[in-house]
C-alpha cells in the first residue's frame, strides 16, 4: 500500500477527529491510488464532505457507529384519543408562549411546536386558544421538569413533564413506578447526552441520508418509525449546532417536519423476555399521561 494511504491508516488510529473525517480521508486516498472503483451513485458534495459507510478497514471498525437506533421503538396505545396528544401540544405551547411570548415569528420554540401540532391535525382554531390563554392566563404556573427513574432490568428512564399542579403530577407518577417495578427519583441523567434532533420525511435510502447529514453539518443520522406509524429520518447534532443544521436542511430543499432538543442514552441495555415486557409497559404508561410530553429510555430493541 502507498505511503499517502498508510498515513491515512496511521491518523485513522491516532487521531481524535470524528470517524467520518477519518473514513473519507481514507477512502480518498484509496480512489485517488486506484485500489477502490468509485461507484456510480457516489457524488462527493464538496471539498470537505464524506460519506458515512463509504469503506470499512476491517470487520468491525466502524461499525454501529449509530447507537442510538438500537434504542427500542415502544409504541403508545393504538387507540389513543387524538385530543390526548393535542392536550399535550396545548401545554407545551402554553409553556412556549410563558417563556418567549405569543409571537411564533420571534419565539422559535414556538413556530416549532405549532408546525408540529398542524402536522398532526391540530386545528388553527385549537391552537390559536391555547396562545391566547397561556397568554392572558393568572393561573397557576406551568412549570417543566424532567423526572428520572430506574425501570425494571435496570433500564433508565428520563420522563419529560409539563404541569400546572407538580405535587399531584409527582404522587401518580411514583404509583406508576411503583405498579410496574419502576424506582422513582433514581439517578439516570448521566446516561444521556442532550442532542438536537431534526426529522424529516423523505424516500431518501441511508447512504443518500448520510451525505445529506455530513452536507448539513449533522453527527450522525438514523430512520426511525414516528409515532403515526410513518417512516422519518432523523439528524442527530449538537444542540447548539440545532438552528444551522435546520437552516442548512432547508437550503437543500428538506422539509424539516420536526426540530428538538431530545436525550439520547450513550449506552443502551438489552432486556428480553417478562423484564422487557414490563419495562416496555412501564414506558407506555408514562408516555400515554396528558403531563408527559416525551419519555427517553435506553432499552434497546
């Protein structure tokens, strides 16, 4: 093999740049030797763009790179009321408008949540009262929290709430926990990373997804099932990163359908068996409360 590509190989163990930086470096290298047919379908973006699964140096070096769609898909009630999942866009618009106002043109986080909800059959309507009354509402305070629990096998379990009554939200949620072998209060958020998540709905393969996401400055990107039941792909980034890489996504001509600050595990467990079906219960409890807005878990699938 050429020096040029055994330099490569030496930055591939040595370095501490991200492994798609490395995987393209190599794969260039490789081309630009003739050792590697370039295919077809490949298109190189720009100077600096990579493709994810371009090569593999040996069996298992990059592989599973994507940790997070081990994560297990837990699907909520089938026949859960369409007006349960508006109650909770109400609350989180209600939370919205507390924090940044009624203005969706200046409240970012709002927009958000309002494409969302129309996304999902919210009428104008519905969503223009719960503006309004979070707006010129004195009642009690909505307040947001995250609520940990260790679930059964071990499982970790980050449950994101909305309430404007915390005490009467802490008491149900511990009788959950309890009825299902789940501990409240146990200490689990370091076993997630805050990541920002854009998902979008496109019939792009993944090789095509992955130059997308190296295109728009994402970490890493994933299909996943979206809770009607439709196929999304998903960009992982930093959370600072959350605005440029929608922004970027949008230039490409992506429609984005939903953009978040999400927690992902950085290592998932797996459970089989009565454990998994308790802890998969557990989970379909949690997430089916008008309170909770998104329950993150680590049990992998």
């Amino acid at each position: 093999m050429a020096l040029a590509t055994r330099a490569v190989l030496d930055l591939v163990f040595s370095s501490r740049l991200c492994h798609v930086t490395l995987l393209t470096a190599l794969r260039r290298s490789i081309l630009q030797q003739g050792f590697l047919e370039q295919p077809a379908k490949f298109r190189l973006l720009s100077p600096t763009s990579h493709v994810f699964r371009a090569i593999h140096c040996s069996p298992g070096l990059f592989a599973g790179h994507n940790k997070w769609s081990k994560v297990r898909h837990i699907k909520g009630p089938k026949d859960q009321a369409k007006s349960k999942l508006f109650a909770k866009y109400a609350l989180q618009i209600g939370l919205a408008v507390k924090e940044d106002g009624p203005n969706p043109d200046l409240n970012s986080k709002l927009d958000n949540i309002i494409r969302i909800a129309k996304d999902k059959g919210m009428t104008k309507a519905s969503i223009e009262h719960a503006v309004k009354t979070a707006n010129g509402s004195k009642d009690k305070a909505v307040v947001s929290s995250l609520t940990e629990i260790q679930g059964p096998g071990g499982a970790y379990i980050l449950v994101d709430v909305v309430t404007d009554s915390a005490k009467q939200t802490r008491d149900q949620l511990k009788k959950l926990c309890k009825t299902h072998g789940g501990v409240y209060g146990s200490k689990v958020c370091h076993a997630f990373e805050r990541k920002g998540v854009i998902a979008i709905s496109s019939d792009l393969d993944m090789d095509q997804a992955e130059e997308v996401a190296i295109e728009a400055g994402a970490e890493d990107v994933e299909q996943v099932v979206s809770e009607d039941d439709t196929e999304v792909i998903q960009f992982i980034c930093d959370p600072s990163d959350l605005q440029r890489v929608q922004e970027k996504l949008k230039e490409l001509q992506y429609e984005t359908r939903s953009s978040s600050l999400e927690y992902i595990p950085t290592q998932t467990l797996p459970l089989t068996g009565d454990i998994l079906e308790q802890a998969s219960n557990l989970v379909r409890e949690l997430s089916d409360r008008e309170d909770v807005l998104k329950v993150y878990h680590n049990i992998e699938a």
